[in-house]
C-alpha cells in the first residue's frame, strides 16, 4: 500500500506531500539550496542533456522511464517502496512488535545519526566525482558517470525527506549540514573517510562504484529491516537504484583487465604499460587501496553500539529473515577477526569470541568481503580466458586498516605483520605510488565521439536500455 507516485509535483513523489503543506513548503524551501548545491559541486562537463533512467513509479513493472534530460531539470523526487500493512519488527527486543510509522521518542537521536551519516555519503560520492567528465573514456561511459550522479542526488533526498518529515527542527538543521559539508574540506569534511577521499581518476571511480558503492548496498540492506517503517520502505527502493552503481564499476573493472589482458597478449608482455594499458599490477594497487579502505566503513570489528541499534529495531542483519536464529542473539557468541598475544610481548592476527550482538560489524563485513570476491573471480576468469597466469586477489583484512583493530599495526597483503619501517620500505609495492597516479592520469584521455573509446578500456558488451554502444548518450553543451 502505498500513495500513487505523483509526476506532476515540483517534487515528485510517492508519500502525499501535496496533502501536508507544511511539510511540502519545507522541502521546497530547500530545493533552491540543493540546485544551487549541484551547480557549484555537481558534474563541471557541461552537457546540454544525457540519456538518463528516472525513477517515477516503485512498483516491480515499469518503475522508471529512460530518456534525454537536461541534467539540470533532472526530477528527484521522493520515493519509498510499498508499504506491507501488516508489517512486523523481524528483531531485537521489539521482535514481533507492529513497524513504527513515527519515531519512537527513546530513539529519536540515533535514528536521525544513522539517516544523517547515510545521507552524507550520497553527495560526498557527487563532490568526488564532480571533474570526472574531462577524462571519460566514451559517450557511454559519461552517460553511467552522470546517471550515477543523479541518483546519489535522489538519495540524498530521500533521506533529507525522512529528516524533514520526522525529526523536526534537528531534522531540518541536518538537511541544510548535508550541503554545508564537503568531501575533502579541511574545516567542513564529511563524515566518513572514504568520501573525504579522491577520485580523480576512472580507474578510481569503477574501484570506488565496486567496492565503496557494495558498501553502501549492505549499510542500506541492514536499515531496510529497521523498525521504523519509512526508513525501511525508503532504502528499499534505493537498493534498486543502487544496483546500477555497483554493475557501473564490476563491468567498468571487467573492461580494463580485458584491454590490459589483450595487450599484454598482443605485446607478449608482462608490463602492457607502455603499450597504453593500466599494468595489472597498478589495478592490484588501485583494488588493494579502495578495497581496504571501504573495509573501514563497517566500523570496528566489536561495537556495542551495533549491538544497540540491533537490540533497539534500527539496524537488522544482511538477509534478516532469512536468519535461523532467534533475532535476539542475547545469548549467542560469535568470533571475530582480532589481534591476539602471541606470548613475549609480540601480537599476531586471529580470532577472539565475542558476544553476537557486540560482533554485527564483523557479520556484515563478512557478507561484504564474500561478495567483493565475487567480482575478483570474474576478473580472474577474464585473465584465465586470456591465457595468462596472473590473478588479481583481495588483500588481507588487517591490510592498511585505520579504523578497528588493525588500525594500529601494519600488515602486508598476505597478512604478515609489518614493523613501521618494514612498512614505510615496501609500501609502493602494495598501494598506488605517485608514478603509478601519473602513469593513468596520463591514459585518461577524453573521448566524446560516438561509438569510439579510449585505448586502455575495452567497449561494453551492450549498450543501455538496448541502445547501442554508438548511441549518441549525451549531448555536450
């Protein structure tokens, strides 16, 4: 059940603003802040229109149309999945409970942390990948970075939606902070570290879209069993849009291992650098750093405060229902990744049993590294099919760790604990150097002549929305 989508709006939407004037009046008050926000942080290439998917309707058929759109003019709207009449609490204390249709008051201020952090990394990811235009590789590949753009925007104000409707005044004065902070910003960063980072180059972006974008598939997957019903309906539908971020950098990866894998082939090299191709060895750089860092965005590897919002009904597991278990886990254990005594001072990296609920990081990191294997195995096969024998490969968990218990110690890939100097010695071995920067940098030249593409990406195996990759996707201004 749910209030047909209404196209016509200023704000399209799903959730009868029209019938709440007060609220309607608010969102469109910030709307001006929010174009004003996309003009100065949002994509530099001027485009006169793209070939964009918008989301008009949440139903299984038809829920969203495909066409040219002055990015501008792109309508984000307000859309949260059907809502189940019936809907129970799957977990934790409340397990059985009626969802809540308004914020209980006991939960109000870390329901409106999570909405905000999540809402922070949507026009953080924007912010980064603002100056990506000037290099892009094809017409189609412009298009998906554009297309990306757009819906983090509409996620962004999905969540402001939720902070205006539900929190009040503090709700309110967070939506205006999601457009004060900036990735990057010495005095005003965002949140989380991982979206105060760079993106400057495409190689960067498909790592950022496969590894940072999966994160946000599972932070989403874990608030859309939350309690609080709107939270839940709202990261559902997100999850359909988030889908494409993640096919974006899979296919985008899957691309530069073929261009590098025919060249290598074709050169009888090891090194297809200087044919024009990103070396394996600086994409197992560029996934050792993304990878990791997004490692990071799980939190420590105990928290009790995970163990809190789980007991409370904000934030389930990955898959809840699916669970065999009783959803309450106060009485089950689990081990977790940790840095145990070794004996004579010296540590080494294992496991430590912890109680289940202080351990739903480690749960979700879990989920996560297995479905990041995933995409590995495809670029490995796509190696294989080549007939070369490298193979790319995920790096160890405590691998360039700065947030949990490996933040203070240094590992190598494989897992062997490093002294600093060790470290600061073989580093540019692991993570990309300032010559391997330079080195893609230089490959990223633009391309906007329809159906061409840059030399070191292969094309895609098919166009969107059964257009072909020659399609005229975006018209530049």
């Amino acid at each position: 059940m749910t209030t047909p989508a209404d196209y016509t709006e200023k704000i399209p939407n799903n959730v009868g603003l029209a019938e709440d004037r007060r609220l309607q009046r608010a969102l469109e008050s910030w709307q001006p802040n929010f174009l004003s926000w996309w003009e100065s942080m949002g994509p530099a290439l001027p485009a006169r229109d793209v070939y964009l998917r918008t989301a008009i309707n949440v139903g299984r058929d038809g829920w969203a149309q495909f066409g040219h759109v002055a990015m501008r003019d792109y309508r984000w709207g307000i859309f949260l999945a059907e809502r189940a009449a019936d809907r129970r609490i799957a977990f934790g204390q409340h397990k059985g409970e009626p969802a809540w249709q308004q914020v209980p008051g006991e939960y109000r201020s870390d329901l409106r942390r999570l909405i905000v952090i999540q809402g922070d990394t949507e026009p953080a990811s924007v912010e980064q990948q603002r100056n990506l235009g000037a290099t892009a590789p094809s017409l189609y590949d412009l298009r998906n970075l554009f297309q990306v753009n757009v819906e983090e925007g509409r996620h962004l104000w999905a969540m402001v939606y939720l902070l205006h409707a539900f929190f009040g005044r503090d709700g309110r004065d967070e939506a205006e902070d999601l457009l004060r902070r900036t990735s990057g910003s010495q005095d005003s960063p965002r949140i989380l570290g991982a979206f105060n980072e760079e993106t400057p180059d495409w190689l960067s972006f498909f790592m950022f879209t496969y590894f940072t974008d999966r994160d946000g598939k599972y932070q989403l997957g874990t608030l859309k069993e939350s309690a609080f019903d709107p939270l839940s309906r709202t990261c559902e539908f997100m999850l359909k849009e988030e889908a494409h971020h993640m096919f974006v950098g899979t296919t985008g990866i899957d691309r530069v291992v073929e261009r590098t894998a025919q060249l290598m082939v074709e050169h009888d090299t090891d090194d297809a650098g200087p044919h024009g191709a990103i070396p394996l060895n600086v994409i197992q750089k560029y996934l050792n750093f993304h990878y990791s860092v997004s490692l990071d965005l799980f939190g420590s590897e105990t928290s009790t405060n995970a163990g809190n919002y789980f007991t409370a009904g904000l934030k389930g597991r990955w898959s809840e229902e699916r669970r065999g278990d009783d959803h309450k886990l106060t009485d089950d254990a689990m081990f977790v990744d940790a840095l145990v005594d070794a004996g004579n001072g010296q540590h080494s990296i294992g496991q430590a049993e912890v109680p289940a609920l202080t351990g739903l990081n480690t749960d979700l990191r879990r989920r996560y590294i297995a479905d990041c294997q995933s995409g590995v195995n495809r670029w490995n096969k796509i190696l294989e099919d080549a007939g070369l024998p490298q193979r790319l490969k995920l790096p160890h968990i405590g691998f360039n760790r700065k947030v949990g218990a490996f933040a203070g110690i240094e590992a190598s890939p494989d897992g062997e604990l490093l002294s600093a100097g060790e470290w600061a010695e073989r580093q540019a071995a692991w993570l990309p150097t300032q010559v391997d920067k330079t080195h893609v940098m230089s490959l990223m030249q633009p391309v906007y002549e329809r159906g061409k593409i840059a030399a070191w990406i292969a094309p895609p195996r098919q166009g969107i929305n059964g257009k072909p990759f020659s399609y005229q996707y975006v018209h530049l201004g």
